[in-house]
C-alpha cells in the first residue's frame, strides 16, 4: 500500500475532525465515485477552504480546467464537466495515486459539500479497496 498516500489522508482527516469536532459528520460516497463526503453551511467556507489550500497544490475551476494534466481532466470526467463554483483541488497529480477534493456549492446558496477521495490510474482493485478503507478509518467512516 501506498504509505505517502496514507500519511497525507490521515493529515487532512486529522485537520478537518480536529476543526469540526463531531460537528460535522462524514459519510461514504459511492454514487459518482467513492469518496469521504461532508457538507457544511457556507459560513465555514473560509475555514474549509483553508484546510484545502494547505494539502492541495492546485485548484482548477470552469475557467481553468482546460488546461489541467490528464490526470485531472480524469477526475473531472467521473463528476461530468465542471460548473461556476465547483472545484477540484489536487495535489501530485503526476502520481499513479494522488488525492483530491472536488467542492460543490447547492443550489440553495446556503450549503456547500466536498468529497475526498483518490485518483489510482494504475492499482489493482483490491489495491484500491485496501486504499479507500484506510480512507474511511481515517475520516471515521463506518463500513458499510
């Protein structure tokens, strides 16, 4: 198992539960992808953003997507095209795994939620599944 990969979702994870506390309950997303998935009030806005800016390197948006590695462009594939306000960050996107947040802002103006997750352009998929359970202990996710 990929043990930078571990260390930089246990950074973020660690961060994120010690900001919120238990106020913010993360759940396991499998629609689109698999992911840590949590929602926030767009108050909190500035302080998730800060946590993000501090693990991810590169932020890519509706004006800049385009340009992004094909890694990247990847990742925006699994969500479909990107819209004002929505976001990927990321970070080593030139490694067979790398770690990104995609940031979506609702439609009501009030609510924002990210998703966490991994990008893994050469593992096995129990190499992967070993990778997202790690991910779900780390973020407190109970198994399914």
């Amino acid at each position: 198992m990929n043990n930078n990969i571990i260390a930089d979702i246990e950074n973020i994870s660690r961060q994120f539960l010690a900001l919120y506390q238990g106020s913010v309950s993360w759940k396991w997303d499998v629609h689109r992808i698999s992911a840590a998935l949590a929602e926030f009030a767009v108050e909190e806005e500035p302080k998730v953003r800060a946590v993000l800016l501090q693990h991810f390197t590169d932020v890519w948006n509706v004006t800049n997507i385009d340009s992004a590695p094909e890694n990247v462009q990847q990742i925006q594939q699994r969500f479909g095209t990107l819209r004002p306000g929505q976001m990927l960050f990321a970070a080593d996107t030139d490694n067979d795994v790398s770690l990104f947040c995609a940031w979506w802002p609702w439609s009501n103006g009030q609510t924002f939620s990210i998703r966490v997750s991994l990008f893994c352009n050469s593992m096995t998929a129990g190499e992967e599944d070993d990778l997202n359970k790690a991910m779900r202990d780390c973020f407190g996710i109970e198994d399914e």
